[in-house]
C-alpha cells in the first residue's frame, strides 16, 4: 500500500528517546513509533509505516471509535 502513496517522515528526537512519525501525503493521516534514541532511524520508520499501513486498510480509516453510547 505504501508504494502506492507518498508517504513523509517527521523524526524528532526528545532527549533519550526517538519519535518518528509516517504521514500519508494524501490524507493527512499519521501514526508514530517511539523508541531509544539509539535505536535504528530505519528500524522506527518502519514500524511507523507498518502502524500508518493498518491504519490506512482500516475500515474507519484511522477514525478513533465514538467513545460511550448514545442515550
């Protein structure tokens, strides 16, 4: 699914450890992977396309579920 897309990569590092976020160019949608600072950039940015992946190919398509019930 990726391939198909273009897919941005946002990496931040906070002090010991690394945020590496997977944005999909065309919805806007994003999901992120945190680890170690010296964990593998390649090693994040790939659990965060896999996490973005499923997120794409949910129903939903990555819309949190409505939290509670309607009375």
């Amino acid at each position: 699914m990726a391939g198909e897309r273009e897919i941005f990569f946002e990496i931040a590092r906070l002090g010991d450890v690394m945020r590496v976020s997977a944005i999909d160019g065309e919805t806007g949608l994003e999901a992120t992977a945190i680890g170690p600072a010296n964990a593998l950039q390649s090693d994040l940015e790939r659990i965060a396309l896999g996490k973005l992946e499923r997120k794409l190919a949910s129903p939903q398509n990555g819309s949190p579920p409505r939290p509670g019930r309607v009375v």
